[in-house]
C-alpha cells in the first residue's frame, strides 16, 4: 500500500508507519497529525499530504524532540524545514559520534573487566576526599541503575585512570569556587553571565552522559529538595544552592525550555 496513491484509514496508516492506532488517535486529539478527509461512510482518512506530516512528525520524533516542539516547527510558517532538518542531522550527527564514543568505552571496560581497574572505595575516599560517602554511589545505581545514563556514565568511568579521577575532582572544585564567587558578586540569574554558567554546568554533567537542558533542571531541583546537595553548595557560600538553581532555570528559559514544567528527557 503506497500512502501516495491512496488515501488511508487510520489502521492503514498506523500499519503502514508502524505505529499504534492509540498513538495517531493521541496525535489527532492534539492537533499534531490529523485525518483531512471522510469516506462516504464516514470514517476519517489521511490524505498523502496527510502522510507526508506524520513522516515528518516521526522523523522529528526519533530525533528526540517534544510533540509540542514537532507541532510548533512544523506549523510555524517562517520555520525554514530545510535549514532545521539540516540542523537536526548534524545534532544526529553528534549524537551518534557520542555513542560511537560509549560503545568503545564499554569495550574497553569489557576487555579490563577482570583487571581491577575500578577505584576501590579507599582509592575514591583518597582522591574525592574525607566527605566521599561509597553509599552514594549504592543510593545512585538503586535509583537510575536501569537508564540509559546510567550505563553511560558506567562505561565511561571504567576507563579513567586515577589522573582522570584526579582532573575531574581538581575541575568541579575550581567551577564550584567559581560559582561561588559570582553569587557573591550578585550575578543576577538571566544575565549573560549566568546563562554561560548554567551552560558550562550542562558541560561539566554532559561529560558522563548525554545531558538535554531538560535533564539539567531535573538535576537542579535536586539542589534545593535534597539536604545534601543544598549542603554541599551552601558550604561555599550561604544560598549558593537555591542560586544557581535560579541560574539553570533562567537558563532554560532563554533556550526555549520552561524549567517549571521540564521532565527528563
């Protein structure tokens, strides 16, 4: 069946794209993807300009994009397609030199598997310092052991050396002291400084897994809801915490991203 030449039912077409009857049903009732037309007996079919939509509407999805970002780009007349194809592909592009970049991490870690090579609870406590608690990192692998990031953030760890542990500790520590120090200047959440920071905090994350601005205000909120971290920034300086999760959400904002309504993504 060629959705050029005929125009479709709703469970031809889900067949056809292989997707759900539920999942176009779903499209149609928030104006993503509708049928245009009726057969004589009423029943609402796609029309091919009707296909060539929902094409798009998966290709944008796999690419990991929200509904309502498809429905505003596919909808909004001065949105060049071409150009945001294009810049979709090189995303794409990126995306899958990161995972080409995991997939040799987890090789190597399966190659060294049996040396040892992971930090023993001591070596981290030397090199993380006298507050590392090995527990975290139990509590963590409980909570998100199953995701994706997870897995990413593993295979990467598996190939450090000591010298890396080292740089990472020596690099959070300088950025935190900066940080600090422009709450103490006043740098107002929304400024271009602080969007500069809330991005090279997305940075300093992203080296362990894929990291969406969405993500990032997920991990924010944990700032200020849980004790720890509220502690561990605050011991900087007093409401560092609460500041730079002001900081990555006006960050968010300016990048299209509504912090109060993200989710992890």
């Amino acid at each position: 069946m060629d959705e050029h030449t005929t125009e479709l039912t709703v469970g031809a077409a889900a067949r056809l794209l292989d997707v759900s009857v539920r999942t176009l049903h779903h499209w149609d009732a928030i104006g993503l993807a509708s049928p245009s037309e009726r057969t004589w007996a009423g029943y609402r079919i796609y029309t091919a300009a009707d296909m060539q939509r929902l094409r798009r509407v998966l290709i944008f999805r796999e690419l990991g994009l929200p509904l309502a970002e498809i429905g505003r780009i596919l909808d909004d007349p001065s949105v060049d397609l071409a150009v945001e194809l294009a810049e979709q592909r090189a995303s794409l592009l990126t995306r899958i030199d990161q995972l080409q970049r995991v997939v040799s991490a987890v090789e190597r870690m399966m190659e060294t598997t049996t040396m040892g090579k992971k930090l023993t609870a001591a070596e981290q406590a030397e090199i993380l310092g006298p507050n590392w608690n090995p527990d975290w990192e139990a509590e963590a692998q409980q909570r998100w052991g199953q995701t994706d990031e997870w897995a990413q953030s593993e295979a990467i760890k598996q190939t450090m050396t000591t010298a890396d542990w080292q740089r990472v500790k020596d690099d959070t520590e300088a950025f935190e002291a900066e940080l600090a120090v422009a709450f103490t200047r006043g740098v107002e959440p929304g400024s271009q400084e602080a969007n500069m920071l809330a991005e090279r905090h997305r940075a300093s994350i992203g080296q362990w897994f894929d990291m969406t601005i969405e993500k990032q205000v997920c991990i924010s909120r944990l700032y200020v809801s849980d004790p720890r971290f509220a502690a561990h920034y605050d011991e900087r300086a007093d409401g560092l915490a609460a500041w730079l999760v002001e900081v990555i959400a006006a960050g968010a904002f300016a990048r299209g991203v509504d912090p109060e309504t993200a989710e992890w993504q």
